[in-house]
C-alpha cells in the first residue's frame, strides 16, 4: 500500500461532497480525506493501484486540481 499527498482547491465540505463519487467508484483506492483547515487543502490517499498521475486525473474529473506533494 502506498500512501499518496496531493496539495489540492477543495476548500470544503460541499467540495468534499463533489469529489466524494469520483473517489469513492476509483479502482485501487483503499482511504482518503482531506484536510480542508490546511491551507494547503492536502488530499491524501492511500491505493495499492493508481500512481499519483491516476489520482490526479480523478481529482481533474470532479472539477478540482491537485498536485502532487
């Protein structure tokens, strides 16, 4: 398992609510949250699967950006 930073715009809970589907049907991911009270607004999860590009691309699909840290 390998856990995965991503300094993302997902400011709150109705933005974790928006990316919450496309994370949740995501073939790999094992856990993941965000921090919204970061500044940085860090998503971490954790896959056995996706490389960060894959969790990148999922996040771009919900509407939102990250980067991986």
């Amino acid at each position: 398992m390998e856990t995965l930073k991503f300094k993302t715009n997902i400011n709150c809970s109705s933005c974790v609510a928006k990316v919450t589907p496309h994370l949740k049907e995501a073939t790999g991911i094992l856990n993941w949250k965000v921090d919204t009270a970061n500044p940085q607004k860090i998503l971490t999860v954790e896959t056995d699967t996706l490389s960060g590009e894959e969790v990148i691309q999922i996040i771009k699909k919900s509407g939102y950006t990250a980067n991986k840290i």
